[in-house]
C-alpha cells in the first residue's frame, strides 16, 4: 500500500503528496486535469488523454511543466512502480504558487493513481438523470471547475438520480463527467456538438458507430431527447451507461436497447483488445 | 519574516502551510473564502465577514469547522503572532480531503496573512473596465471560482484595462472581486441587486449614503451605466475606486466625480476612524 503520486519532477508517497496552500487552484480554482484509466499496466487512449491535455493547458495558458515524451515516461515509471491491475491516472496542472493570488504563475504539475474498478459489459439497469439550466465555463477545456456538479449532488440524491444532465437555451449538452447519445427510432445516432468537453470515450464511440450508422453531431432539443428510442452516456470510467430515466420520463422501453447494447460491446472490445 | 499561517486549528510557518492533493478544492475547485482588512492590529468590519463566511459555508454544505467565536479567537491569535501594520486576512474553507475525489468530506479550515496597502485618500486618476457576458455560478456564495477571471487578465491587459465587468442578459453585475455603483445625473446612486456577491465595502456605502441621497438597489443596463455622471467600484482592498473609461466610453467629465469623492472621503473616515 505504498503508493506514489508524482509531484512535478519527483515520485512522493501518496499520503504525503503535498502542495502550498498558495496554489492558485485552492485560491481561485485555476487549474486543468485529465483522466486515463490503465489495465494491466497500460494505459487506454493515453495519445487523445496527452493530446487534450496539452491543449487545455495551451488554452489556459499554463506551461505544462514538461514536453508531453517526458511526462509519458514519468507516467510508465509511476504506473510501472504502483503496479496496480486496473487504475485511474489522473493528470492535473495548476495555476501555481502565485505571488498575488490572482495572477498565473508557474503551475505545479500532479499525477495521482488510484485503483479503479471497470465495466466489462453493459450495465443491464440503466440509470436516471435529472436536467438542470447550466453552462460551464469554458466548456471545451477540461478546468477543474466541478463547483456546480458537486454542488448538485444534494438535489441529484434527492431525486433518487444518478448524476445530472445540463441544459442551456433548451439544448442539452452533457453531465459533468459524461457525454451524452441518443438513438432514434430510425437508428439515427446523435450527440451534442457544441458547448461540451469532447470526451475520449465519445470520439471512441463515434468512430466505432461511422459506416455502421447515420451520425450526427448537433444540438438537441430537451424534448427531442424525451422521445429518444435510446440515451446512453459515455465516459473513461463508465464506458457505455443506458439512461432509462430522464426527469422521470421513461426513455423508449426503459431497458438497454440494441444500439447502446451493440456500440457497448464493441468499445468494450476496443479497450479490453478482445 | 517568520510569518504563521492557521490550518484547522494550528498554527505553522506560513511557507509550511500545505494540504493534500486529494482536497476537494484542487480536485474539484470547490471552496469558500472571505477576506478582510486588519489596520494596526484591528480586523476592519470583521462581523460582517465572518457573518458572509458562516452564510457561504452553509449554502455550499461545508462544516465550518469551528464555531464563529472560537475562529475569532484564532483569528486574534494569528494577528497578534504576525504584528502586521497593515494586512488582508484570507479564511478559505475547502471541500475537504474527499475519498472519491468528488463528494464532499470534512473541510480544511485555512486562514492566511499578508502585508497590505491600503488608499487613505480618493485615487484621482480613475480605472478603465471592459465589459465581458459571464454569469457567476451562485452569485451570492463567496466561493474559490475565479476561473473567468484569471482567465480574462490577458483580454484585460490587452485592452489596457484595470479589471473587466461582467454583464448578463445586458444587465451589468459586478468585477470579479469589486462592486459597482454609479450616479445618475440627478444624484442617484445606483448599484445592483440581483446576481451579484454583496461586498462589505458596498454594504458600507449603501449605509453612508442612505439620507445623504436617493438610493436605488436594482438592475443596471448596459447602456445606461455609460451615461453616468459618476462610476465607482468598491472593494475591501481599493475601497471605492473611480471609473473613467467603461469599453472605451469616457463616464462623465472622465474624472472622479463630487459625489464618489464624498463617499469615499466618508468610507475612509469609517475605516481609519478619522
């Protein structure tokens, strides 16, 4: 149980990974993170992971402490000297220890693990969301700002949900930690396009559906996605989840359809290389 | 320079004032501040502080860690350790070390000091803002996100601005860590009320001006506010500050005004208890 946790250049033990209370991301919550997940030892779609990274980083403009080779063999030394069978890495770069609180600085870079358990096939009971009128900030950066999502989660635990979908102007966009799909009853498979962070997932899942299906990247309606044949919601660590419920309205049969169960068989091909 | 900082209940050496990487506030960006102004060892309006700090903890569901009079006593304790002339106190309250990295768990309690300088006289020379659309998430809760903020200070600087004021379905609100207020040409002082955190320095005003002249607390146009005779912000830190130039349109005769000069000249009257 002696794990580590990189801080900028050097491996430290997990409980004592430290950082100064100066950080302007525990001063103004400035900071970027991504979120891989690693079996056996090797890390799943690290190449859009690294890729993302280093464009939120550009866009936020944070020095990314180190070139994108050197963190990748700081990241195989890390995984390699916690040797856990399945994991999450996460990847965070801070505003940095800033001499005014307000003003970027130069950004601590920190790369935690942690054990993770995954889905190998599709989840049979699919879950509930609730919508909620939010747009985040800067939405194709992933920033750390989880400030509405945690704060949801009272209403989302009263709802007896499982996580919450945001909507603006009547478009719904994505939930927290998680994109969204919709089937229609012609097998027409549709996403949000705009206001969103571009999951890895869903580039997965967009790539495995082309040629096989009609695919649309655009807005949808809040009421459209009511009259869906099928919703699911994708991420690192959820992969492919059905929706059967979306602000108690019962989303086509209410169980896993066929194209989810399909797209979900074939992702989970893709990752686990069966 | 051997400056202490209070972490939950004890005091360290201010550049060994550390958290763990697993705070929800690096995690996720979720916290609370406030922040204060100590004048020859005396915090300036501290029951006001301290009364917001109790109200954000509570809207955010974060334990405040130690009831208000015994953080007081701790406060006092800080202050007479550091035996600064003038400095702004910083009491942050973090979603704490989360196990899951996303629910909330038993807050860190952080309270920082440092050196500060304070105006004792009107700034002659006011500032120019620019205008940017953005809507703080809950407005009213003193929270850590200033993500927008960091952010815009290069659009900022590139516009040889002092600070940006937000507006939101064309009403103006607040700059990131200022209220605004202007004066209509018949010398009524109008601030915002809606959307907005209501400062302490605000609050202040409000009362000073209360009798003195007719007051209003509501939305701001746009267009309205680049037609005042007068345009102030205020601050703990600037106290009130004028404003010559909003998006390049010079308010008023583009210098500080007769009745800005006079609540200001009242405000620090109040503070230096001159």
């Amino acid at each position: 149980m002696n794990r580590l946790t990189l801080i900028n250049d050097a491996l430290a033990p997990a409980d004592q990974a430290l950082i100064h209370v100066s950080d302007l991301a525990l001063q103004r919550g400035y900071g970027i993170f991504d979120f891989f997940k690693v079996i056996n030892g090797n890390p799943v779609f690290l190449d859009n992971h690294l890729d993302r990274f280093y464009r939120s980083a550009a866009r936020m403009r944070l020095q990314p402490v180190m070139p994108a080779d050197i963190l990748r063999e700081k990241i195989a030394e890390l995984i390699a000297a916690n040797n856990l069978i399945q994991s999450g890495v996460r990847i965070t770069l801070t505003g940095g220890y800033s001499p005014d609180g307000y003003t970027i600085s130069h950004p601590n870079l920190i790369v935690t693990e942690q054990p993770l358990n995954l889905p190998t096939s599709i989840h049979e009971q699919g879950i509930s969301l609730i919508t909620f009128p939010y747009q985040r900030q800067l939405p194709d950066v992933k920033t750390i700002d989880y400030l509405m999502a945690v704060w949801l989660q009272d209403k989302i635990s009263q709802a007896q949900a499982a996580d919450v979908l945001y909507h603006y102007d009547d478009c719904i966009t994505e939930c927290p930690r998680a994109n969204i799909f919709m089937v229609t009853s012609s097998n027409v498979l549709i996403t949000p396009a705009n206001n969103i962070l571009k999951g890895v997932t869903r580039h997965r899942v967009l790539e495995i559906a082309a040629g096989e299906m009609k695919v649309e990247e655009r807005d949808i309606n809040k009421e459209e996605i009511y009259k869906a044949r099928e919703v699911f919601i994708t991420s690192t660590t959820k992969h492919l989840m059905p929706v059967k419920l979306i602000d108690g309205k019962i989303i086509g049969t209410g169980t896993a359809g066929e194209t989810t169960r399909y797209l979900c068989n074939k992702y989970n091909q893709s990752v686990y290389g069966k």
